[in-house]
C-alpha cells in the first residue's frame, strides 16, 4: 500500500512539474528553451537608471555583447538609459555579470550559466564568458510589458547546451555573400546560441578565399567574387565576439571545377576543356590523387588558410565524387591496380589519408561529409553524415554508424533548410533519436548543423531561407530532448522572429521589396495575399536536376517572395479542422473570414497591369477566388447544388497544378471542406 502511494506522489508530482513547465513556455517566448526555469514574485524595472556591471576579468566579448544589449534594450523598450556602456561598479538596477575565466573557442568551451532576476539587481553567473554571452541573449528574452512600463519577470535560470555543436552552414560558392550577409546572420545564430558557422568556400561554382601563393585561383576560379584574407579575418573575428566557432570548407577532390580552370593540369581527364560551372548539379571534374602536384598544391594552399581559421577542425568536403573522370583514365586505374585499390571509394581514402596528414602537421583535425567514412579511414576524421542518422555503413554512412565505430560525428540530414520543408520536420528531427548508445558512443556525437546550400538564394533571399526556422533547430540542438511541443514552439517562434528582425535580417521584410520589383511598384496587396497561402517547391523540384536556374538567373521572382510555413495557410488548415470538428459561430466566423479574404482577391488582382512576371498567377488569383466564393456561400446558406461542387472539385485539380514554381498549400483543407459542404449542404 505504500508502494502505491508513494508512486501516485511520484506521478502527481512529476506531472506537476510538467504542467509548471508547460505553462512557462507559454508564458515566455524563450528559444532556444533553457534546461531548468523557476519563477519568483520578482519584477525588474526597466527605467533610465538601467546599468550593466561587468565584475571579472576584462573579457572583449562581454563588454562588446554588453553595450549591444544595452542599444538593443534601449530601443525594445523606448527607454532613455542614462549609461550606454557598462559601469565599474553595481548599484541598484544594475545587470551583474559575473564568470570565471576568459574562454579560447573549441569544442570544450563551458557555455553554461544560470540567471537570476530580482527586484534590484539580475545576476548572469557563467564558468566562462562565453556562458555570460548566452545568459545576455536569454535576459533580453525575457523582456516584456504591461500598459505602462518594461520590466523583466522575476525567474531563476539554470542552463547548459545538449550538444557541443550547433551549427550554421552556409554555402557562399554557388551564389556569393557579402560580408555584411554573413555578419548579420552571424548575429541572429548568436541570438538562438548557435555556436558553429561552417563557412562553405569552393565548390563548382566559385573558389571564394584569396591565395597570395596562387593568384590564379582569384583571377580565374572567382569571377571576381572572394574574399580577401583580411575579409576572412575580420569575419572570423566577428564570429569569436559573438562566441561561435567558423569552420572552413574547401570541398575536394569533387566538386572541383573552378579549382581546375585555374589548374586544370591537376585534373584527372586531360583533354578536357574545364570551367567555372553556371548550373547546380553533381559534375564530373575531379582532382587527380594519384599526382604529387596535387598533394603539394593543397599542403601549399592549406599551409597560407588554415592560419586564417584558428578553429582545430578542417572540414575538406569529399562529398559526391562519383569517379567518372577516374573510370577514364588509364593511369588512374593502373595506379589503383598497383596499390591494391579495388574501388573509387578505395582511391578516394587513400586520397584522405593523405590529406589528413598535411593538416594533422598543420594542427588541424580533418572533417569531411560521410562519403569519407571507408573502413579503412582513421577514426581520427570527423564524419559529418548528410545522409541519414541511422543508416549503416553499405548506404554511406551515418551519424549513428560512425559513432559506433569510435568517429566524432555531426548530423545535417534532416536539417536541409534549403529543401524548403517546414519547421515542423526539421524539429522532430533528433540528432540520436530513440538508439540506445554507450557513454562513449554518445560523446561521439557533436551535435548537428543546419546546412543553407546557395543553388537558389542570393543575399535579398538568404536570410528568409535560413530564418525563423533555424532559430527552432537550434533548439533542437540545445534544449533537452524532451522540449518537444510543436505547437508551443510554433508560437514562440512568432516571437523570435521579430526579434530577429530587429537585428538587421531581412527575411520579413524583403518579401514586400521582391513583390514591388515584380509589379513595377503597383499595389503589391493581392499578391502578398497568396505569398501567404503559397510555398516554393520542395526538395529541389523547383531547380529539376539543377538545370533551370544558373548561377545569374534571375532570384527576385513570385517564388522567392514566397517562404516555408505560409502563414494564412497554417491558420487555415487549424480553421477548417475546428469548424468541422465544431461548426460554431465561433468557428465558423473564423473560417469564413478566409473565404471571403480570397473570394476578393482576385477584384484586386485584377487592378493590376499585368506583366510577364505576375500574369501567370493571374489563373491561381482567379480559381481560388471562384473557390472560396462557392464554400463561403455553402457556409453561409447551409446550402450548395452537385453541379457547384463538381466546379469546385474541377477548379481544385486545375489549382494541384504548380505555377511560377510555387504550390497553393491549402488545397487539402479546401477539399476536406468541399467534402463536408457534399456531405452537409447539398439536398
């Protein structure tokens, strides 16, 4: 009988805390959501007298991140702060902030804190200052208001990162991006406490890094379009400020073409004639292992970077090299006959070995994409798997896979971003999932990295393809695993994103910019409409085997505007479900005002001078207004005829049809309401 009621004290308790803590969530939009969060009756009130107080050694990063905050809280709030830089010693209303020791960036940085916030003063106490820069960007989450003042809500805080490795990478060769791009993103990674920029910098398209020991490479493999060395430290040291490691990229022996229209006699096939690639896509041009000028190209060429990139990890690509150029070559066989390499796979390890060694002499630590991981390749690499978490090795390899067999590994499949699916997937995925692991499999596990390949973005559409999204991933990436109410994160994802804003990303703003070019600067009000009930193809299809769209194709087209996760169309699907479930007046009111919005839109769309960028979502404005006419009347009048409902099912197969690579992403509900009106409405 004890056991009985001990375990119904256990269960309410714990299930108390879980409600306590759901609770929270919905009260505070934090992300990514801490680790252990109480509150208190505290309440800090933001007025001019608001000082910041830095009591350790003198940390750059604290006092740079400190004087952001203050700008940052000044203009949140509107407050007039009579100090804008921190002071020398605490009083009342003072910010604290407190830790141990000045960190150097590595995969053992201390980032963990705890925050506590009362009525006079809010302590950030961390191990490092890189712990007091992710206490800063919670703080000024938690801001919030009432009718009369700002203030922060009395909370204790305790806090530390799931993994190690929270990555962004982003791919500048197929389409470059500007310092200023970089750095603003930088800035929204250190916002969600990502702490890994993985800086993409050659591939097919481009080779973006200055060499003073191979001017070829910018003259010929750039177009004009890299970054000086004093560019790529002045990045890396931005990044440091903010706490967050930059890991470079050069992707070999593949993806070599702007390599090899430098030095194409490093190439594998002789008489071909390489270029700089215009398309996306998987080409044949591959770096030839079995020369020793290859190998002294790339230990000349990695002794002048890897200075550039204080960070231990040297990530070499290694990804989709599928030989080609090596099947054709007959000295290339006859030198894997002679080394007993009995496939590319073979080749290309022999090829990794080698190149492991030259950054091991030059302290680094190699990393490449799974395609690397070969059973004879030295667990020493870093396997960052792309292409599965729990795939064996005969597919590839995997996250789970390649820290069984004793590699550091970082998991990217599933957090695709540039494959356009929703925030949802992304943050159901897990970097270990539900597989059982050792103690020392799982340390094995870093962590994951959101990956922005560029095929289809340029600096006006970046940050809409990374952002908000990302902000969800990274707190998949920090935040305990059991933080996983899709709802509540859409919700307080709202929230981050215009906070995110706030810090110069355009991913809000330059919808309206991309639909004023597209219209000539006419009332852009029908368009935004369906940019919100729209969504660009997924998974590729809009680039069908990366041949339609060129590196210097146009990017500011209807698709563009268009982001992941429509708006209207979210709310709509939740709108359709409710009236079915329950056609109150409630219910029914909030579907209708849909109805009605796209019944008149094409009244709108219809003002317009059409060109050839918006006419052809002229049929998509007209259909969908006949639609919604046709269901908001049923609605109404409880009433609707068979032949009304066979228009609807035909315009709703003409409306299945993508246009301007984009697909109406409401279709599913609008028929699941066709069905209910068949069912309820006709007689």
């Amino acid at each position: 009988m004890k056991k009985i009621i001990l375990l119904i004290l256990f269960t309410s308790f714990f299930g108390a805390l879980g409600y306590a803590q759901s609770a929270l969530a919905s009260q505070y939009d934090l992300m990514p959501w801490p680790k252990e969060i109480k509150e208190n009756s505290a309440k800090f009130m933001i007025n001019s007298d608001v000082t910041i107080s830095i009591n350790s050694d003198h940390s750059e990063r604290v006092r740079n991140v400190a004087i952001h905050f203050l700008r940052q809280l000044s203009n949140k709030t509107g407050v007039f702060l009579k100090e804008g830089f921190p002071v020398a010693s605490s009083q009342a209303n003072t910010i604290l902030i407190s830790y141990d020791e000045v960190a150097t960036l590595n995969i053992n940085t201390n980032e963990s804190y705890t925050l506590e916030v009362n009525n006079e003063t809010i302590k950030i106490h961390a191990n490092t200052d890189i712990g007091a820069l992710r206490g800063l960007q919670t703080l000024l989450q938690l801001v919030t208001n009432n009718m009369t003042s700002y203030y922060i809500p009395g909370v204790t805080i305790t806090d530390t990162p799931r993994f190690v490795w929270r990555g962004l990478m982003i791919d500048v060769s197929r389409h470059f991006q500007p310092i200023n791009v970089l750095k603003r993103n930088l800035e929204a990674m250190a916002a969600v406490k990502m702490n890994v920029f993985h800086w993409h910098l050659t591939d097919d398209q481009g080779f973006r890094i200055e060499s003073k020991v191979y001017p070829e490479i910018q003259e010929l493999a750039t177009d004009g379009l890299y970054y000086t060395q004093e560019q790529i430290k002045e990045v890396v040291a931005y990044a440091d400020n903010l706490g967050i490691r930059v890991i470079p990229e050069i992707d070999v022996p593949g993806h070599a073409s702007a390599i090899l229209t430098a030095f194409p006699e490093l190439g594998s096939k002789a008489d071909y004639t390489y270029s700089i690639e215009r398309n996306s896509g998987v080409f044949d041009p591959t770096l030839n292992p079995t020369l020793d000028s290859t190998y002294e190209f790339l230990e000349n060429l990695f002794t002048e970077i890897t200075p550039l990139f204080p960070d231990e990890y040297f990530h070499i690509g290694g990804d989709e090299n599928e030989g080609k150029h090596w099947d054709e070559n007959k000295d290339i066989q006859n030198f894997k006959s002679k080394h007993k390499l009995k496939t590319n796979h073979d080749l290309q390890t022999y090829f990794n070995i080698k190149l492991e060694k030259i950054l091991n002499k030059l302290g680094k630590k190699l990393m490449g994409w799974d395609e690397i991981m070969t059973p004879n390749m030295p667990t020493t690499a870093v396997i960052h798997s792309w292409r599965g978490e729990n795939e064996g090795l005969a597919n590839g390899g995997s996250l789970i896979a390649a820290a069984k067999q004793g590699y550091q590994t970082v998991l990217s499949n599933g957090y695709y971003i540039d494959r356009m699916q929703s925030v949802e997937h992304h943050y159901t995925v897990d970097p270990i999932g539900d597989v059982t692991l050792t103690d020392a499999e799982r340390s094995k596990i870093l962590g994951g990295e959101a990956t922005m390949w560029s095929e289809l973005v340029t600096p006006q559409t970046i940050d809409s393809r990374i952002w908000p999204r990302t902000a969800a991933i990274a707190e998949r990436f920090w935040s305990t695993k059991e933080v996983n109410d899709i709802e509540n994160m859409k919700k307080r994802l709202a929230t981050i994103s215009f906070q995110l804003e706030s810090l110069g990303l355009t991913h809000i703003k330059n919808r309206d910019v991309i639909l004023r070019s597209m219209t000539n600067n006419q009332d852009i009000a029908a368009l935004i409409t369906l940019t919100k009930i729209c969504e660009p193809l997924k998974i590729y299809a809009r680039n069908k085997d990366g041949i339609e769209y060129k590196t210097f194709s146009p990017f500011n087209l209807f698709a563009d505007a268009c982001v992941v996760d429509a708006h209207d169309a979210s709310n709509f699907n939740t709108a359709v479900g409710n009236f079915i479930k329950t056609p109150d007046t409630q219910n029914t009111d909030s579907l209708l005002s849909y109805l009605e919005k796209w019944s008149s839109n094409y009244e709108q769309f219809s003002a317009l001078a059409l060109n050839p960028k918006i006419a052809p979502l002229e049929p998509l404005s007209k259909n969908l207004s006949s639609v919604s006419k046709h269901l908001a009347q049923a609605i109404k009048t409880k009433f609707i005829t068979s032949s009304q409902i066979d228009e609807i099912h035909n315009t709703l197969t003409a409306l299945k049809t993508p246009v301007v690579d984009v697909e109406l992403v409401i279709l599913e509900s609008l028929n699941q309401l066709t069905n209910y009106s068949q069912t309820h409405f006709t007689k």
